[in-house]
C-alpha cells in the first residue's frame, strides 16, 4: 500500500491510500491507522478484490456470520470509520457493496478483502476523537460520544 497525505488543516489530514494485487485492504487500514496515530476519521474507496470474506451481525447470537465471497469482485461501496479502542488502539470499522461478474452484489461487514488489481482510498482524519465503549446489549464495541 502506498499513501500521500492531499491536505491538512484544522487538525484534520486528508490521505490517499492506493493498494496494490496481493495486498489485503483490512490489515493495511488497521496498519495505517496505528502508524499515523488515527483516532478519529472516516474513509471511502472503489477498487476490487480477487476475494472477500464479508460479515453479518446476527442479533440473536451476537455474533458475525461470515459470508466467503471467493471470486473476483468490484468494490462498488467501501466505507467506514477509525475509532480509538478503550485501551488506545485504533479500530477500522467497514462496509462494502461487492459487484459480481452477472450484476448481484454481495453486501456486508468487510472482514477481509484481497486486493486485485487495485483499491483506491479516500480517508479523512476528524479534530476530534471517536472512543469505543463495549456495550453490554449488543456485546459489540460502540462509539460513545460523550
């Protein structure tokens, strides 16, 4: 992955991020967002994947039902958020609208994506922070605004 800082003002940084065959997007956002001491920003990007592995949040069990997507894709839709974690670690949170080769898409929380050829990433860092709380309803990590 490569990146370029586009702007910088008021304390917020614009990057670019462009990712290359081979690279996996959700360990080189989580890389990045430690490397640049990321605790408050949000991101978009289009690109593709050779394969993904998505997820479902199942209320019920209060767990993720992963959903393989084991083809090549276009990332339609990616977007999501950098949260700093109670213990200071920043946390990547995405979704995506994946399109198949006949027109379907596939949709969920983006666990995985194998980069090919390409993805391009907008990702815009916020003045402020965004802490995440464990929530005992949903047993998921929540940010927390106050």
């Amino acid at each position: 992955m490569r990146s370029k800082l586009l702007d910088e003002s008021h304390g917020r940084r614009t990057f670019a991020l462009v990712f290359d065959t081979g690279d996996e997007a959700m360990a080189g956002l989580s890389q990045f967002a430690r490397e640049q001491r990321l605790t408050a920003a949000h991101f978009t990007a289009i690109g593709a994947f050779s394969r993904a592995v998505l997820a479902y949040f199942d209320w019920d069990t209060k767990q993720y039902q992963r959903i393989p997507v084991d083809e090549q894709v276009e990332v339609l839709a990616l977007t999501g958020d950098v949260s700093e974690e109670v213990d200071g670690t920043p946390k990547v949170h995405a979704h995506a609208v994946l399109g198949r080769r006949d027109g379907t898409t596939r949709g969920g929380h983006l666990m995985e994506g194998h980069v090919r050829p390409t993805l391009e990433v907008v990702l815009t860092e916020s003045p402020a922070h965004l802490r995440r709380r464990h929530d005992p309803v949903t047993g998921l990590s929540l940010i927390r605004l106050a």
